[in-house]
C-alpha cells in the first residue's frame, strides 16, 4: 500500500480488519488480498467475484486481471444491477454458481458493488458452508462511507427490508474512490445522505465541515471526498467496535432515518426511492418528531433541511406517494 493512502483499522479483536482508502489502484487489489488472506499451503487459489451486470463492464475486468496475475482462479457471479437482487431468488442463483464453481469453505467471495452487491454477497458468504472470507470492494459512495463497514449482510424480505441477514464481518474493505467516477449523479446523491447522518448523530465539526463545502461535495472534490470517506468510516468503526451486533443500543444510532426510511422504501416499492433518498426523507421526519417530543431545536431540523437540500436530497417522499400513518408505522414495527 502506498504510504499516501488513508485507512481506517476497525478494532473487533479475532474479527478486526483493515479499510484501505485510496484512488486508481483497483489494477493492485490482488497485492491487499495477499496481505488479508493467507496463502493455501496446498492446492489452488479460487475466488468468486460478486458483481452486478453495470459494474462487470466497468471494473470486474481491473480486478480479474490483477487476481489472476496473482494465480488465483477466478468465478464470475454477475447479477442484474438494483435493490431486486436482495432476494431469496437471487441468493438461491449465487449459491449455484458456488457450487458450480466447486467453492469450498478455503474459497474467497470478493463483493465488487454498491450496497447491493455488498449485502448480498455478505450474506452469500456468511451463509455458504456455513461461512467463507470475503472482502467487500464498494464502488458506491453509500456502500463506501455505510454498508461495507460493520458486518451486517442480508436480503429483503417481500413484506421488509433487510430481514433475512446476519453480522458478518469481511477480512478488509478495499475502497478505491476512482470508482466514484464513473457512479450515476443519483447513486452519488444517495451516498451523501449517510454522510450527513454522521454529522447528525456523531460529530457536529463534520456536520459544519459539510456545510462548508457543499460546492466541493456537488463537484466530487477528490480530496474532499478522500476526507469525508476516511472520516464517515472511522466514526461508524468507533461505534461497531463498540456494540458489534447492537446488543447494548449503542449501535442502533447509526440507524437514525432509517426506521421511517425502510418503511418508505417498502411502502413506495423497492427501486422507486434509492436507499440515500429514502435517508434523507426519514432523517427529516425523525428530526420533526423530535421536535414534537421537545427533544431537539428546530433549528437542527432546519440546518439539515438546507444541507440535505444543498446535496439534491429529497426532504419530502415523491409526489403520488400519499402513504398512510396507520401503513408507516405497521411498517416501522418490523424494522
């Protein structure tokens, strides 16, 4: 790794690991794996890449030659881009391959995506053999700074998201941010939403921080960027490190939005609101009801109304959308 690069050590003792944040080095990847995954004494070297059908033009072919300069043998397991790939249906297609591929518990699952890919092949790798190493490559600003740290893996259940899962944490997390590049203007909006939370809920000089550099955030700054990725993933470490699998209460902060936002996302149906826009609306909703229970200032409320908006956030669910309190809270029950 090049002395330039920053990274963030999550502490969780036989379970701990690196993030390595860096920029144009995916053609390197197989140099981390080497230093997170021990060589085989005997035999060959396989891993299976889980990516989606998008990213497979872009990025899975950087990865494949650099892990097969490295000998390792290569599967591909490429599923259709968007939140419909967190099914049973989709699991039940990536074991096959597994099998296909003769994967056994020494097999590598490498997850090449946004936070789709992630959760999914997560859980592929908690679940087959009753658990594989894997490493998480997030390619999404959301699953940089959110979903490839901490361990949680899972599908969507038809009736709620994220209810079939486990905690399971990858040997490392490798974070390019030249991936950023190429990420769809919305996709890239989404992931500024989990960044805001973390101003929220832990840390109120990076809350200013953001609002001082909202042009910068819009125009992806790549050293601004660097920042915020290095800093989202340290303050969400902190927190695992301390309540891995939310048994004290401590990490269910970080879910602060997403009662109300996995509602909305249910409700509206998968794929119609993106995860970060379902955020930004439920971190609103969640700041005005503590409002009401007289547990915040307004002006909280307001400040990230204007940084939300700032970013090209929705405040509001989309309009047609008029979903009923009653719905909403059968919803939140199941979260």
């Amino acid at each position: 790794m090049n002395a330039s690069d920053l990274g963030v050590h999550v502490n969780l003792g036989p379970r701990s690991y690196d993030i390595t944040i860096g920029s144009g080095r995916l053609d390197q990847f197989a140099a981390a794996v080497a230093d997170w995954i021990p060589a085989p004494k005997a035999g060959v070297k396989k891993v299976a890449v889980v990516t989606d059908s998008h990213l497979a033009k872009l990025h899975l072919p950087t990865v494949v030659n650099s892990l097969k300069a490295d000998d390792w043998q290569v599967g591909e397991i490429v599923l259709d881009a968007g939140e419909s790939s967190k099914s049973f249906a989709v699991m039940q297609k990536i074991y096959d391959q597994l099998v296909d591929f003769k994967a056994d518990r020494g097999t590598l699952l490498i997850a090449l995506g946004g936070g789709v890919v992630g959760d999914a092949g997560g859980f592929a790798a908690a679940s087959y053999t009753r658990g594989i190493p894997f490493i998480q490559v997030p390619t999404s600003l959301l699953a940089q700074v959110d979903s490839s740290v901490g361990g949680k893996v899972g599908i969507n259940h038809p009736r709620a998201k994220n209810l079939i899962g486990a905690f399971y944490q990858p040997k490392g997390v490798f974070i390019d941010t030249a991936t950023l590049e190429t990420l769809p203007e919305r996709d890239y909006r989404s992931g500024l939403a989990e960044v805001v939370k973390y101003g929220v809920i832990l840390d109120a000089e990076f809350f200013e921080y953001l609002e001082q550099h909202v042009t910068e955030l819009n125009e992806r700054d790549p050293e601004v960027l660097r920042y915020v990725i290095s800093r989202s993933c340290r303050l969400k470490a902190d927190v695992v490190e301390e309540d891995e699998e939310e048994r004290t209460g401590l990490r269910a902060v970080l879910n602060y939005g997403h009662t109300f936002a996995h509602a909305f996302e249910a409700l509206c149906g998968y794929g119609v609101l993106m995860h970060g826009e379902a955020v930004s609306i439920g971190m609103v909703k969640a700041s005005l009801l503590a409002e009401r229970l007289n547990r915040v200032d307004a002006a909280l409320t307001r400040r990230q109304i204007e940084l939300l908006t700032g970013l090209g956030l929705p405040v509001e669910l989309p309009e047609g959308e008029d979903l009923s309190t009653d719905a909403i809270i059968d919803r939140m029950m199941l979260d």
